[in-house]
C-alpha cells in the first residue's frame, strides 16, 4: 500500500508552500539591505 494521490499531493503542496515563504522572507531581507524600506 502507497500513499498516493490526494496525500501525496498534500504533503508535496506544504513543501511547495514552505519553499515559496522562505524565498518571500529572503527577498524581503534582500530589500531591506538594499534599502528599498526606508525605516
């Protein structure tokens, strides 16, 4: 027995998902060392 389908889709979209929030929080510190917010 595999876990496929709607399982398989659920935990590979909570990867995605996780992956997608580490580049949004990277390209905010990026944005803030080169000064695009002004504090």
């Amino acid at each position: 027995y595999v876990k496929t389908g709607n399982e398989g889709y659920m935990v590979m979209r909570a990867k995605y998902i996780k992956e997608v929030e580490e580049l949004k929080t990277f390209i905010k510190k990026e944005e803030l060392r080169l000064g695009y917010y002004k504090e």
